[in-house]
C-alpha cells in the first residue's frame, strides 16, 4: 500500500499569560492624590473656621483666596484621577491586545492512495 502525504493546517487564537485586572493599579496611584485632597479638606475646615471668627477686609481676602485655591486645586487632582484611570485602561488594552496571538500549525496527514 502507497501513501501520500497532505498538509493541513490548524489555526487558533492563544491567549499568553493570565488576564490581569489592572483596575487595582488606578487605585495605588490614586491612593497619594485621595489623601491629599482628604487633608485639604480638613485645612480648608480648619481655616474656615478659624476665619469665620475673623472679621474684616484681609480675612475676606482670605477667604476668597482660600477658596479659589482649593477649587482649583480640587479640580487638577481629580483631573490627575481620571488621567491616571484613563492611562490605566489603554495599558490594559495594549496588554491584552499583545497577549493574543494567532497561531497555525502545519502538519502533514498521512493518506493511503487507491
């Protein structure tokens, strides 16, 4: 009996390493700029209260001052939080599209000829 060969092939998608939830890393480098804004919170309390016993022209400087500089400051942290966010999710993307890969393998059947 005669035989021939046929080459086949098999082709499939593998996914390298493990999935990996990077949700937690937003959250480590988030973490600095929550306390931050946590002890800001409790300085504009305190001074709050402190200038809300003071009276006069500089101590409503102050206050608007106060103000405005918090604000302000409020806003560049929770931009900083949603960039952090962001830069996390297109790392995760870039990992995950890397960590597919399409394979094929080739191999050769052994058919019996008539």
């Amino acid at each position: 009996m005669k035989f021939t060969y046929e080459t086949e092939r098999v082709s499939t998608s593998y996914l390298f390493l493990t999935r990996d939830e990077m949700e937690n890393k937003s959250n480590h480098l988030n973490k600095p700029l929550r306390e931050i804004r946590d002890h800001m919170s409790s300085l504009e309390r305190l001074l709050g209260d402190e200038l809300e016993r003071q009276k006069g022209e500089l101590a409503d400087h102050i206050k608007e001052e106060l103000d405005v500089k918090m604000k302000r400051t409020k806003s560049a942290i929770s931009q900083m939080e949603r960039e952090h966010i962001s830069k996390v999710n297109s790392y995760k993307n870039i990992v995950e599209e890397m960590r597919r890969q399409d394979i094929t393998l080739y191999y050769q059947k052994r058919v019996p000829t008539l």
